[in-house]
C-alpha cells in the first residue's frame, strides 16, 4: 500500500523530524536537510548523521523524502543559476550522508525570459550537478507545478523533455503534487480523469519514476495556475483523487506525502482522513 507521512519540522535537530513522524503515526516523511531560506549552512558532523540514521532505523518511518530550498532556481540565469546549482550539489551530498535516496526539487522560474530559456537552463544546471555527484545514488525528483508566474514544469511534458535531453536520467526522478496538477489543469476529481493522468505519466516517465506524491487540496479551481493548498476535502479538488491514489496499487511503498496547512486540522486530521479513506 501507499506509504502516508507529512512534510516535518527538523527545528531541534534533524532527528527530531523522525520523532514528530512517529508520534503523527507516519509511515514516510519529507524533511528538509538545514534551513531552506539560507544558502549558507554548517556541514553535517559525522555524529549529526549518525544519530539521524540510527533514529531512523529503529522508528516505524520506512521512508524518508528530502525537499531542496526554494531558493533554489536552476531555470534562471547569471550569479543565481550558478549559486543555485552549488547549492543543489551541496544538497544531493547531504541525502547521501542521511541516507536518503530522493530530493524533492522545485524546476524554478524563468523571470519572464520564457518556457524554452528556463528549461534549457535547468537541463544544463541538473547537468553539472549530476555529473559532479555521479558516484552518488541520489535520485532528484522534478515536482510538478502549478504555472504560476513564469514557473517551470507546470505540464508533464515539460519534465519529460528535460529528461530525455539528459544522458543520464536514472538519478531523475518526478513529484506528483495533487494541488500543483489540479490548478495546472489536470483533472483528478473522477476516476477517468485519475486514470488518463497515471496512464500519461506512466507514458512518458513510467511509473518508476515517481518518486512521491504531495498530498493537498486546492484552494482554487481546476486550471487556475494559483498555488494555495488547503486541507483535504476542503478546496476545489476534492476528497475522491486522494482516495485514487491512496487505494492504486501502482503506489505500493511510495510516499504520499502532505504539504497541508498547519493550522486547522492540522497534520493530525489530515492523516486520520487518509487513514480512513485506506479503509483503516
């Protein structure tokens, strides 16, 4: 079955996220690796990593996702495209020393220079940053998009043409991210419509591929292109595509991962929704 988790504060230290994980009653988890509105951050220690992994090993969380910083924009140009893909490698090595086999990555935003500039741009930036870790397992899972403003990778088609520009695409990987789909204008709402979206993605990336889902409703309607999550079966989506996905076996041990608000019901209501929705 599906793995269910949420995205979790390392405030305290890393292993602290695996702490809240199981008190929540997680089965897979999203962290961040340092603080994601810095560049600059102390290397990990061997003990730093240690505790995490031994922490890990012995909780009931199976698997743990990273998600790289936002600030992290690989589809512009000049000094941010360079201190973005140091950035990024600096990141996958930080995976590597956790453990952890998948970083989340934002595509970015092409600041108006238009949808072909930006993605040639990320294409050469996961370039060098897979060429520089090439001894590394770490696979970067490219998150689908909402098309707000002048982001990138709003259609499946765009990361998949990312994808096959690289040689080397078995480090990559995508994020399927329910609320980002839904305001790109995917529909997830019916079973046809949940059905011809898996049956697309399973074309052009195959299901291997994804790496994890992000589970949110949407504050906006289908099509929209606005970025708003909300709590599940409270937003435009809807309650019927998680449970979709939830109860397809295509998603046997993949992460489905929320990215709620923490207000309201919180972290806690929203896993007792998808428990239920599991039939549990």
């Amino acid at each position: 079955m599906a793995l269910i988790g949420a995205h979790l504060s390392i405030a305290g230290g890393l292993w602290k996220a695996i702490e809240r994980g199981e008190e929540l009653g997680c089965e897979a988890a999203q962290i961040f690796t340092k603080n994601q509105l810095q560049w600059r951050t102390s290397p990990l220690s061997m003990n730093q990593c240690e505790q995490f992994y031994r922490r890990w090993r012995r909780s009931s969380v199976r698997k743990i996702v990273a998600h790289a910083s936002y600030l992290i924009n690989l589809s512009t140009d000049g000094t941010l495209w360079k201190k973005s893909v140091d950035s990024l490698a600096e990141e996958v090595k930080r995976c590597d020393l956790l453990g952890i086999d998948d970083l989340v990555l934002h595509p970015g935003s092409h600041k108006g220079d238009g949808i072909e500039k930006g993605l040639h741009r990320l294409k050469d930036g996961l370039s060098h940053v897979l060429e520089e870790s090439d001894d590394l397992r770490v696979r970067i899972l490219l998150e689908t998009m909402s098309g707000q403003g002048n982001a990138v990778g709003s259609t499946l088609e765009e990361l998949h043409w990312v994808m096959v520009s690289l040689e080397d695409t078995k480090r990559l990987g995508i994020c399927l991210d329910t609320c980002h789909l839904f305001s790109a204008g995917y529909e997830l709402r019916s079973r046809e419509g949940y059905n011809r979206l898996v049956d697309k993605v399973d074309r052009l990336f195959g299901i291997q591929r994804v790496g994890c889902w992000h589970l949110n409703d949407s504050f906006f309607d289908k099509g929209s292109k606005r970025d708003r999550h909300a709590h599940l079966g409270e937003g435009k989506l809807g309650i019927n595509a998680f449970s979709f996905i939830l109860n397809d076996r295509r998603w046997n041990d993949t992460p489905c991962l929320l990215e709620t608000p923490k207000d309201g019901i919180g972290d806690e209501g929203n896993l007792a929704i998808l428990r239920k929705l599991r039939g549990e």
